[in-house]
C-alpha cells in the first residue's frame, strides 16, 4: 500500500511564502509520477503541478510563475509556493500516480493552506 503525508501548510498574508512537503511510503517507484492538487471551499479538487519520474513538469496556469515543484527523490516531493494569494487558499493534497498511467492513483489526507489578504 501506499501512504502519502503532507506537511507544511498554514495560515500566510497575500504575497509570501509557503512550502509543501510530501512523503510517500510504500509501492512509489522512481517512474511514479508525483504532484499536488488543491481543493477550495465549495469547489472541486484541481491540479496545481505534478513531476514525472524524469522530472517532466506540469503546472496549472494559475500556478505557473509562482509555483515551482521538485522531486528531493522517488518517494519526496515538495512544493515551493511564492507571491501567494487569498485564490491560493485552500487544502492541499499531495497524489502519487505508480505508473503515470491514472490506473494506480493515491491521495494524501492534505494540508490546509489559508492565504488572508
């Protein structure tokens, strides 16, 4: 099984800075692709950046600029979040994908991320 565990989040003013970290335990191989989705209240869940195992990445538009996500190994990927807004609040799941294929996808519980303006 695989188990994801976010930390990092919290409570910033518009315009700084957070990082976010994940850990995976488990079945993550070095091909597995990682990344990070948010969910805001009363919204569905979105992509903001994911890494492929050859550090393939792709961002939301929404995050590109500011965002930039990276992959300490196979099973550490954190998110460098600059240049915040109140539209970046939110809870922050970390995914693993095993395969980059979608067949084998796993969440993490998430981190709260709440950006006041």
């Amino acid at each position: 099984q695989v188990q994801l565990v976010e930390s990092g989040g919290g409570l910033v003013q518009a315009g700084g800075s957070l990082r976010l970290s994940c850990a995976a335990s488990g079945n993550i191989f070095s091909w597995s692709t990682l990344g990070w989705y948010r969910q805001a209240p009363g919204k569905q869940r979105e992509l903001v950046a994911t890494i492929t195992g050859t550090s393939i990445t792709n961002y939301a538009d929404s995050a590109k600029g500011r965002f930039t996500i990276s992959r300490d190994n196979a099973k550490m990927v954190s998110l460098q979040m600059n240049s915040l807004k109140p539209e970046d609040t939110g809870v922050y799941h970390c995914y693993a994908d095993l395969h980059g294929n979608r067949r084998n996808t796993y969440w993490g519980q998430g981190t709260q991320v709440t950006v006041s303006s």
